[in-house]
C-alpha cells in the first residue's frame, strides 16, 4: 500500500474500500497563486517526507513526490494536485481514478468522469495542515438533502454543485464535516 495515497487520497479510506468523498471538479473556486517560497521544499510528518514543487505558480499546481518500498525494491512515486481558494478557504484537490474506472457505474457522470479527492489546507510556509473529509458525515448531510450529491453503490461520496453556504457548512468546525480532530501536519524541513 502507498503510504502518501493513503494520506493524501482521503486518508485510507478510499483504499480500503470504505469510500471517499468526491467534487466533480477541484475544490475551490479560484486557483490559488503558490509562492514557490511557501509552498515548495522538504515536508515531514510522522509517516512521510515529501518533497513538493510548484508545477505551475499561477494556476496553483503543485506536485509531490516520495520513495515507496514495496517487495521488488523501491520506488519514486508522484501526486499532482492544484490548490484553489474560495474566500479564504484553501484546498488540495487530486483527479482519483477509481481501480474499476472502466466500470460506468463508477464514473462521475457521462459528462464529466473525472473525480477529484480533496482537503482544506492551511500552509504558512512553514508548517502545512490537511484536514480530510469525514466521510460518515458527507454520506449524512447528502442523505438529509443539506448538501447536493448522490452516494454510489462503492459507497463514495460525489458532492454537487456547491452554493456559498454550503461551503460554508463544510469549512466550519460547528458543520462537523471535516475530520478537524485527525489531520495530516507536514513540517517543512528543507528548501
């Protein structure tokens, strides 16, 4: 198992089978501008150390790379994301290509198959925090109508279009839709 998809592509979830939460499109409604300063260099967690480079400055691209161990011998194993803004609310998002992709159950939609897996961010340059999806939460408020989605028969999450307060209930701490108790820190430890 990839130790960062399993951070990054919500948290496990979505490896083991349980379901992840996904938009249609990147979360966000502007690219965010990413200061090479801030955002590039040498990130560490408990579990991780990652080196990330600004892809594209201006329209918030952002890449991550790593060595992974598997039986055959290590591996360099990458992740492209792009990080976008509404209001200022910052957030990751990543395309998720579902193992069974060729499956139209599993799609998206007809007109849009691609999915993005996401997470608020907040990086001062120096330390970076990734708060995840709940997901047990998203399935709930997508069942009681609070926000627009549909769940799939794999259990994954596809969020609608989103208005400003439903982005709001999501990005408050009182809307208990992020995992705000369990999220990813990276220290940055290097340029």
């Amino acid at each position: 198992m990839i130790i960062l998809r399993a951070i990054i592509l919500s948290a496990a979830l979505m490896l083991s089978g349980c379901g992840s939460v996904l938009s249609g499109k990147p979360m966000g409604e502007n690219p965010v501008v990413l200061n090479p300063a801030d955002w590039q260099g040498t990130w560490a967690s408990d579990e991780i150390v990652l080196l990330t480079t600004v892809l594209d400055s201006e329209e918030g691209i952002l890449q991550a790379a790593w060595l992974e161990r598997y039986e055959e011998g290590a591996r360099f194993e990458t992740v492209t994301g792009s990080v976008r803004q509404t209001g200022d609310w910052y957030f990751l998002s990543m395309e998720h290509v579902p193992e069974n992709a060729d499956d139209e159950e599993n799609a998206v939609s007809d007109e849009e198959p691609t999915a993005y897996v996401w997470g608020r961010i907040d990086n001062n340059g120096r330390r970076a925090i990734v708060w995840w999806p709940n997901l047990e939460q998203f399935r709930e408020a997508v069942r009681n109508g609070r926000l627009p989605g549909r769940i799939k028969e794999d259990e994954d999450v596809v969020l609608g279009e989103l208005n400003a307060e439903q982005m709001e209930v999501i990005n408050s701490p009182s809307g208990n839709l992020m995992n705000w108790t369990e999220p990813l820190v990276l220290v940055r430890i290097g340029g």
